[in-house]
C-alpha cells in the first residue's frame, strides 16, 4: 500500500476478535478476496458486516468489491520499520 507502507516493511499488527469496532480511516489487514494472499488498506467504510476497502494504489473495493468483516485479522498500530525499530528486509 505505496507510499504508507512499503513491500518488506515490519508492522505491528493487532489482532481483530469477536465484534470489535472497525472504522473508516484505520488500516488493516484482510484476505484478499480472490488471491491468495494478505492485503493492507484502508477502511473506507463499513454497510453491517461488509467493508469497503481502499489503497492509494494497487487493488481495492472499487476493483474486488466489498469484503466481509471476517476477512480483516488485525489493525495496524505502527510501522516498526520507519520507527528505527526494525530494519526493512531487502
């Protein structure tokens, strides 16, 4: 999700459980509806279950459409690499 984050940067994630509340503007981290992989966005907005999702760049809602909620497993807290935290990987 260029330019917030970069391929091979650390991120603190936190872990979603049970009903926690999502919102619009926070970032997260979901299952990428038909790839077989982990996607970064943004919350973009949220109908009852189903989430909105949005990238400055890259695939988002506008291309795969809205995801269910029980696609996101956790909520970005901090970037670890642009902390001096942890060095990015090459």
């Amino acid at each position: 999700m260029e330019p917030a984050f970069a391929d091979g940067e650390h991120l603190l994630v936190e872990p979603v459980r049970g009903d926690k509340e999502l919102t619009p503007g926070q970032v997260v981290v979901a299952r990428h509806p038909f790839k077989n992989i982990d996607v970064v966005k943004y919350v973009a907005s949220q109908d009852g279950d189903y989430l909105a999702l949005s990238s400055p760049q890259g695939d988002d809602s506008a291309q795969f459409g809205r995801v269910h909620r029980s696609t996101v497993f956790g909520i970005v807290r901090s970037n670890l690499s642009r902390r001096g935290v942890l060095a990015r990987t090459p």
